[in-house]
C-alpha cells in the first residue's frame, strides 16, 4: 500500500484525510510542519498533502525546505487550502507543487490527481539523504593524465557517504582523492562516481568515501 504524509494543523481536515484515504493508501499524519520532514525522512511516503496557512512554518517555506533534501525532493507534494487558488496556485507550481486543490476538497479530484502522478514513472530516491550544507575541502589526488594534484574547492551537497564539488583536475570515474575539512582535518579518501556537466570549465564530480573519518561533516545519526 502507497503511504501518504499528511500536514495540516486542523486535526479535523486531518482526520478527514485520514478517514477518505486509509482505503487505498497507509496514512502518516501530523499537524507540525516542523516535525513533517523528520516524518518524511522516517516514512519515505509517496507523496504528500500539506495545508497551505499553517502557524510557525507555512506550506511555501515547507515545500521549499523538502526540495532541499534530494531525499525528499522528488517527492510529489499537493497543496490543500482554503485559500482561493487563483490566488496561489501559480506560485505552489512554481515551488515544485504537483496540484493545488481548494477547501472544501473535491475527493474525486484529489484521487485522480494522485493516482495520475504516483502511477506515472516511480521517483528515484538515491540512498543516502543529502543536505544542502556549504563545506569548504581540500582534496588531493592524481588526476586523468597521472599527475598529482591539489585544490580547494567548495560543496553544497553532502551526505554521510559522500558529496557533490567542482574540480579543475580532470578525473576518472573511480579515480581516489584524499578528503580534508577544515584546512588539514583528514576526512577520509574518496571515490569519484560520476561526472556532471561536461564541458564546462570546471567539472563537478560526485564523491562516495570508501572510508571516512570522525572528521566529515555529517554523520548518519543526524538524519
């Protein structure tokens, strides 16, 4: 059975939710918008349903803290509000929304929107969740031609197991780099996976340690 998060601060509309959408789906539900990514971490539901208005954290800002994670950022997010959509249906799009759908909800409506985006391709999650965290390192390898090198460069995608960086040395795929944080902290040697956007003046490879250190940024009990 498909899960579903549901964030809302009315436990009425909650438990309404709840009661038209148990049948086909497995209901995760909370009214916290603060607690709702900590949920979607935890639960890995397939898609979910937040309330636009909601006190300390609305839907905008919610919406746009889980498209940081790349985690959760592919998961379809449909908006339920009693606002007029004419109003902020543009914007919710904007922010990576999947649908918009007004209060009272049309129930009908809601079921196709979601069967219609959640029986479409499934979205790839990667394994570990990154965070958008801007980290200085200092990296040291051989590059593609066997000549050693040494740069500092700068991410703002990391996991427990890795991290996204520009380089200016040409690598390989598989190619071993040692990993510093902090100027001359040893985080660990690292493996370069992948390549992305070739031909540009400075590549950006996608890291993955083979062994890391008590030094790196983010440890998995953190997220």
């Amino acid at each position: 059975m498909r899960k579903l998060l549901i964030v809302d601060d009315e436990s009425s509309m909650r438990n309404m939710l709840r009661m038209r959408l148990s049948d086909t789906y497995d209901v995760v539900a909370t009214e916290d918008p603060e607690q709702a990514i900590a949920l979607a971490l935890n639960h890995k539901p397939d898609a979910i349903l937040m309330d636009l208005m909601m006190p300390r954290c609305s839907g905008f800002e919610l919406c746009q803290s889980l498209r940081t994670l790349s985690y959760t950022a592919l998961i379809p997010i449909f908006v339920i509000s009693g606002e007029a959509g004419s109003k902020y249906r543009d914007h919710c799009k904007s922010i990576g929304a999947k649908g918009y759908f007004e209060k009272p909800i049309n129930f009908d409506d809601l079921r196709k929107g979601l069967e219609t985006e959640l029986n479409g391709k499934p979205a790839e999650r990667r394994a570990h969740v990154r965070v958008r965290m801007r980290v200085t390192l200092r990296i040291k390898g051989v590059d593609v031609h066997g000549m050693p090198f040494e740069e500092t460069t700068q991410t703002e995608n990391v996991s427990c197991e890795g991290f996204l960086a520009p380089c200016r040395a040409e690598l390989t795929k598989s190619s071993i780099v040692d990993v510093f944080v902090a100027g001359d902290r040893f985080a660990g040697r690292a493996r370069a996976v992948r390549k992305e956007g070739p031909g540009a003046p400075w590549q950006k490879y996608g890291f993955h340690f083979d062994d890391r250190t008590a030094e790196w940024v983010l440890h998995s009990q953190w997220v």
